[in-house]
C-alpha cells in the first residue's frame, strides 16, 4: 500500500477483480462510492473528491481502469469491451467488502456507470455521471454509423481504430500529446481555429498548444499524467475505442 504525497490521505493498493488487479486509490470509511475515470486519464481524476465524500461517511475509491496506470493491461483489443469493463468494477464490490455501491463515471467512465447500474441494479444503489448522457444500443453498429456520418473527414474516434497509428503519435512526445488533448477538452480553446481536415490527417498537430493549463491543472498535476502515461503507453486506453461495436 502506497501513500500520495500530496493527497497524504489517499492511499494506493492493487485488488483482484474480474481475473485481474486493479490499481485503487481509496479514503474513508462508509458505503462505498467507486469513481471510473475516461481517456486519457487516471484515478488522479477524482483526486479532489476523495476528501468531500470520505468527510461524508463513504468509503470513496477510484480505480485506475484497465490498461492505465498500475493496473493490469491485458493485450487482446477484445479484453476492453464494456462488459469486461463493468465487471472489473462490479468485481470490487465484494472484494473491498460491501455488497452494493453507488458509481459515478466521466467520459469512458459513464457507460461503464450506466452498464453497471442498468445489468446489475441489486448491486448498485445510486448512479452519476458526467459528460457521457445514457443511451440504448443503437440500431447499427456504431463505427459503420460514424464512417458513413464522416466520410473522407477526420474523426479522432476512426482515427483511432487502426491499431499503432495513435499509440505513435500520442507516445511521441507524452507531455506535448496530454497537454494539447486535455486543453482542447477543457472548454478553454477557441474551436473556431480548428477547420474541417481529410480522414488521414493526424490527431495532434493542428491543436492549439497552450502556454499554461489553468487553474485546473497544475504543472505538477500534469507532471503526474505524464510519468503515467510514459510508463503504461497508450495501447489499453485506446483499445476502448476499438471496441465500439463489440460493446
């Protein structure tokens, strides 16, 4: 078990769930409240959560999902669908000792939230999410909908389907990539610079990159994501886009 140093109340340990370990950062004590966070992020996420809900009465945790930071990365691109995903999460219930949870989610996070709570609501008590609204399967697989949607222009969701080709770009230079990914999903770039570009361009190269992030996220903050991501690569967190019709 491993303490952050700088959310000291925080403490780190790997859990076996679902046939693998998940790296968990937890505090607190109470009903358990389980945190999953998107791409291309971390359970440093939630790190400002932790202290509200904890104070609260719940036993608050976030886990790093599979594929990212000390959790297990296992290689097959099918290992990433969603109802994997889910059980991963459902899995911790009893393993940290409870019998249900409440789960809360952002961006990838949130289907996993809403499939938790829709599969299996005699465990889970209560569901939030952020960013990513509930919706049904839809009628067609959804990569045949988005290529016919697109065309011949980009889309990072098919850009991201060919295995290799963002895990490049995106390792090339971890610090450059999340700082440029994370500013244009902040709310704080002008959309209006970014013009309409064919099906083979890249991710990164024509995304503003800002002088600093904001109050949002420090330079140790993104010092963090940096050494994560540096040493976990991109292959799992981008393998949950490949698995869009198999979900």
């Amino acid at each position: 078990m491993t303490t952050s140093p700088d959310f000291p109340n925080i403490t780190n340990r790997r859990v076996a769930t679902n046939g693998i370990e998940l790296n968990i950062a937890e505090q607190g004590e109470g009903p358990l409240i389980l945190m999953c966070h998107g791409f291309p992020e971390s359970w440093y996420s939630w790190r400002h959560q932790f202290q509200a809900l904890s104070s609260a009465g719940y036993h608050a945790v976030a886990a790093d999902m599979r594929g990212y930071g000390d959790s297990d990365k296992p290689a097959n691109i099918s290992a990433y669908n969603q109802v994997e995903v889910m059980n991963d999460i459902l899995g911790l219930i009893p393993a940290l000792g409870h019998e249900t949870a409440i789960v809360l989610g952002h961006d990838w996070g949130a289907p996993t939230a809403w499939g938790c709570a829709l599969h299996h609501p005699e465990l889970i008590t209560a569901v939030g999410v952020l960013s990513v609204p509930f919706s049904p399967r839809s009628e067609a697989p959804p990569l045949d909908t988005l290529k016919s949607i697109f065309k011949d222009q980009f889309f990072y969701q098919l850009y991201f389907q060919t295995e290799g080709v963002a895990e490049a770009e995106f390792e090339k230079d971890v610090r450059t990539a999340l700082r440029k990914f994370y500013h244009m999903g902040s709310g704080e770039m002008d959309t209006s610079v970014l013009a309409p570009k064919p099906a083979d361009a890249d991710m990164l190269s024509d995304l503003p990159d800002p002088d600093e992030m904001g109050d949002w996220l420090s330079i140790a903050d993104l010092d963090f994501y940096v050494s994560e991501f540096t040493n976990s690569g991109f292959r799992g967190p981008l393998n949950y886009y490949r698995n869009l019709n198999l979900t």
